[in-house]
C-alpha cells in the first residue's frame, strides 16, 4: 500500500538498535523505502550506525537522569513520585524557575498511616485493615479504594506503607532498579546491591514512631514463611487451600492475584 516511509529522523522511529533493524528488514522485504529529512534514504549503513548512536543517547539519558536525581536525594529531596501521607513542595528560586523535590506531612493521611501500622502491630491483617479503610471511605494512594497489597507490600522491596522508611525519617532511594523486558518491552524491578542504596536521614518528614516501627517488623517476621524460609513453620499458620495459591500471576502486568471475595481473585 505504500512506497515510502518518511521521518524527520532515524531516531524519532526508535532508538532501539533491534527495534529500528527489524523496522527496516520489514520494509525492505515489502519494498519500502524509508527516508528522513536528516540523514536522506536510508541504507543499511545508517541503520548501523544510527541505531547504535541512538542507543547509546538513552543510555547516556538515563545516567545524566540518574545523577541528577542521586545529587536531589542527597540534598534530603524526594528522588521519585509522591509518597501517600506527604504533600509536594514547590518553592520558586530567584530565577523565576521552580525547586522541586520537597515534600511536607500531610496530617489527614498521616493520621490514617498511624491507624494503618497500630492495626497490623496488634494483629489485624492487612485484608482486614484494607477492608475497614474502604467502608470508612477512606480514599487510597491513587483516590481509589484500598488493597492488601499496598499495605503489605514486599519487605525486601521495601515496598508498601508497612515498609516504608520514610515514615520513621529515613529517605532511602535506589533501591530497585527498573529494565526493559525485551519480549514484552515493559519495565521489571529488580533490587539493587546494598551497596548502591542511598539513605538520608529527614527527622521533619517522620510519621510514626521507633517503638511503632520496630512492633510491625516484629509482627512481619512472626507472621513470615517463605520459600527461602521464615521464622515461623508452616504448620504454625494457615497453609494454602489449594497447591497454586499465592502462585498465580496476571497475564497483562505480570502482578500477584490476592483473593478479593469468596469467588474472585483480584490483580
């Protein structure tokens, strides 16, 4: 149906040196020219050669990016998206531009991330506490309704409002790193080495208490087993009523089902 592709450049197709190879040996096999007003027709030497300049530009976006958010971290400033129980701060600088990064407590949600870490440290689970929020209205993270899993989180992760240091006055960045799957092309995370966490300590964005903190990981490694193992045996808790539970995973996002009724899981 057509005879010529035309771009204003090798770059604005993809910069995925894969990508913008299988583009043109598609093209070629239907007969199809591809020109850009930057570099003209296109071969298979301004594949080569663009393709691998482009890749090498993301990656060098992405360090630049990356230092950048290390040196706002450093400086006690939020590295990443908005943390629930905190407001964004933006304070103009004397050239009319905008600093971001800070962030201060926000009392209303603060005071439900208090309700949240009292009821898992005296027993409650985060279904349940899940559950109370969403009849109470309480609007989540997103203004949506509440799920277990963003209560619960992952520990290791330090994901979920349960693990997050953040409310005892510790901003720790880096901990995961995110790369492209190249079936799918969505991003996975992956926990980064020790070595490579940033941690700050910010006394003013404290929310909840040592002695509250240190009654919840309590309470998480009473409650542990893992495959790798826990603190508890599995006869000490309720087991799994079926061989694949907690096992399934959603096909679109790769995600954790939880059960959400009697008859439904949920991603």
């Amino acid at each position: 149906k057509f005879d010529v592709v035309v771009a204003e450049a090798l770059d604005r197709l993809s910069r995925d040196l894969e990508d913008i190879a299988h583009l043109y040996k598609h093209l070629t096999f239907s007969d199809v020219r591809l020109f850009t007003l930057s570099e003209g027709w296109i071969s298979e030497i301004h594949i080569g050669l663009g393709g691998t300049v482009g890749a090498l530009y993301v990656r060098q976006l992405s360090e630049k990016t990356h230092r950048g958010l290390r040196g706002r971290v450093e400086a006690g400033k939020s590295g990443g998206g908005l943390t629930y129980g905190y407001d964004v701060v933006r304070a103009a600088k004397p050239d009319g531009t905008a600093e971001v990064g800070g962030r201060r407590i926000n009392e209303t949600e603060a005071a439900i991330v208090r309700r949240i870490f009292e009821a898992y440290a005296s027993g409650l689970p985060p279904r349940k506490i899940a559950l109370m929020l969403n009849e109470e209205g309480v609007p989540g993270p997103r203004g949506r309704g509440w799920g277990a899993s963003t209560i619960n989180g992952n520990a290791e992760r330090g994901v979920g409002i349960i693990n997050n240091r953040l409310y005892v006055g510790k901003l720790v960045w880096n901990k995961l790193k995110y790369v492209k799957d190249p079936e799918t092309g969505k991003r996975r995370s992956r926990v980064n080495d020790d070595r490579e966490v940033i941690e700050k300590d910010v006394p003013e964005l404290r929310i909840v208490s040592d002695e509250l903190w240190r009654r919840v990981k309590a309470r998480q490694r009473q409650v542990s087993f893992t495959p790798n193992g826990g603190t508890k045996q599995p006869w000490d808790r309720r087991r799994p009523r079926y061989l694949l539970s907690g096992l399934a995973k959603c096909g679109v996002c790769g995600g954790g089902y939880a059960q959400v009724s009697q008859t439904h899981l949920g991603c």
